[in-house]
C-alpha cells in the first residue's frame, strides 16, 4: 500500500471508530471493507486498524478474523476463535477419543457467534476443531478492564468439522494474534503519552506550565523514546515476519505499556488516579491486551530458554 493510500486509510478508520460507540465498533469496520483488506492487504489492515482501536480505546472483535484467517478458515461474523488464557500462548484444548476439552479466552463475538474454532491437542498432532457455542460455558472477564469485551469459555463434549493442522501452523496463528495485540497496544501508548503532554502544557504551576520543568520533559521524552522503538520493533516483525519476531514485538509491546504509563502517570499525578480523567481507561486495557498471546516476561523467558536450548541466536533481521 502505498504511503497517501495508507495514510487516507488511516484517517478513514479514526474518523469512522471515533464516530462509534466504544463497543461497537465492529459494524463500521466491516462497511470500511475490513474483512477484504485482511485479505488483500494484511499487513496495512492489521497495522491500522488495531492501532485506531487502541487509540481510541474502542472495543472490536476482528481478532477473531484475524485467528481464523491464520487458521486456514474463511473468517464470518458468527465464527468466533479461542484464544489461549490469559498469560500463555499454548493451545487451549486437547482432544480425547473424539471427544474435546478445552479453556480460554474470547472476545465479544461469542456472545453473537454460533460455532466457535478451537485447537487442540491429539496425541503428537494439533487439530483444528469447531463446536456449537450452544454448548459451551462463558463467563464474562470483568477484572481490571470489564469493559474489554473478553469472555472465559470452557466446553467438553463432542466436536466436529475436525482437521488435521500442518506443522508451524499454530506458531504463525500466536504470531499473528502477537503483532495484532501488540498495534493494539501501541496505539494506546500513544494516547496515553498524548494526555500526559496536554495535561502538562496545560497545568500551571508558579506561573508556567508544568511542560518547562526539566523533570516533565524527561518523563514525556522517555515515553517517547520507548513509543518509537516499539514501532521500529513492530515493523521489523512485518518485515521478516516469523514466530520470533512476532514474540519481541509483543514482549516490547507489554514494557513499552508499562514504561509509558508509569511516566504517563507520574505527569498527570493525583488527576491520572481519578476516573474524570480519560487516562485510566487506556491503562487499564492496555493491562487486559498485555495477558493476551503471553506477558513480556514470559515471552523473554521463554525466548531466554529456546536459546539456551538451541545454542545458537538466530539472525532475526538484515541490517
């Protein structure tokens, strides 16, 4: 995509989201052309439209098309994807003569959806499995972001539409959900650095804003600084996209959060605590988002412990 088409799509989508309800932002996606461009255009689809919903905090559930289409599925509106729980990225269920068990996440497409596309576990093979959502448990995640649309599923019981998933599969489906997740929280790292600098241009104290105190200026510059290596991580990982790759991007993705909210947080001080101001929202998703596919120091122990494993450190990009 080239870059004036890129950047109208980008204005397109933040026009579109910040005229949607926080919740519902799903239908003005799909008039926007969102399942085509996932298809044609994946990298820039992916890219633009989980940064917008970060941003704008605005909930959606095209991870769901996102999992499917990794799958090898069609992706529809009322197919919903198991993601893993929270905090791991193994597959959620395992098959056992013929019968399925299985636990995670979802997002709010299953409250809508009739099936639901689960991987599991059978025997030394991965198999990609559908069930009825007729038949499956879900509770909805309140926690520390109630408002994120995620939901706990359990099921056991029969399954059907059972196939076979080639090797390397489920690693490129954890991949593309971790690139996914982490624009998602790119995007509300840059929000949440936006408040913190408006608040200090706009908050005066002995007679100027607080924006000319030195220490402001090195709190706002190092969230700064951590907003753009993470976006030179996140296209690094598109371009030699890999499991690897996809991983740093969503481990930088989780510190980066925790870097700019703290400097975030101290800017805006006591103002940042209360729920007046719009800030805690972004933290507080960008807390849910961080569990998704793995935390950062997960990720890095386990990156950590394949290295060790295979004595060797991969080359990840060319320089």
């Amino acid at each position: 995509m080239e870059a004036a088409e890129r950047a109208l799509l980008e204005a397109s989508v933040r026009e579109a989201i910040d005229g949607s309800s926080s919740r519902g932002a799903d239908d003005v996606l799909v008039r926007l052309g969102w399942p085509e461009m996932l298809d044609a255009e994946t990298r820039d689809a992916v890219a633009v439209i989980f940064t917008e919903l970060g941003a704008a905090n605005a909930t959606a559930t095209v991870l769901d098309d996102v999992i499917v289409t990794a799958l090898g599925l069609e992706s529809r509106p009322d197919l919903a994807a198991l993601l893993p729980p929270f905090a791991s990225w193994g597959h959620p269920g395992r098959l056992d003569a013929g019968t399925a068990h299985a636990m995670g996440l979802t997002t709010e497409r299953v409250a809508s959806a009739t099936d639901l596309v689960v991987v599991c576990r059978d025997g030394a093979a991965l198999r990609r499995v559908i069930v009825p959502i007729a038949a499956v448990e879900i509770t909805l995640v309140r926690g520390i972001d109630p408002d994120s649309g995620l939901h706990l599923v359990r099921f056991a019981g029969a399954a059907r539409d059972v196939a076979e998933l080639e090797s390397g599969v489920w690693d490129a489906t954890v991949a593309a959900g971790r690139r996914a997740v982490a624009h998602q929280l790119a995007g509300a790292c840059r929000t949440m650095l936006a408040l913190a600098r408006t608040h200090a241009v706009e908050r005066m104290q002995f007679g100027r804003p607080i924006a000319r105190f030195q220490a402001v200026r090195h709190r706002l510059a190092e969230a700064l600084v951590a907003v753009e290596a993470l976006e030179a991580t996140l296209t690094a990982a598109w371009d030699e996209p890999g499991p690897t790759t996809a991983a740093l991007a969503k481990a930088s993705a989780g510190r980066t959060a925790r870097t700019v909210a703290t400097h975030c947080q101290q800017v805006l001080a006591g103002v940042g605590f209360t729920t007046d101001h719009p800030f805690h929202r972004f933290l507080e998703r960008a807390l849910a988002l961080e569990g998704l596919f793995g935390s950062a120091d997960d990720i890095v122990v386990g990156i950590g412990r394949q290295l060790l494993t295979d004595r060797t450190v991969p080359t990840l990009i060319e320089l």
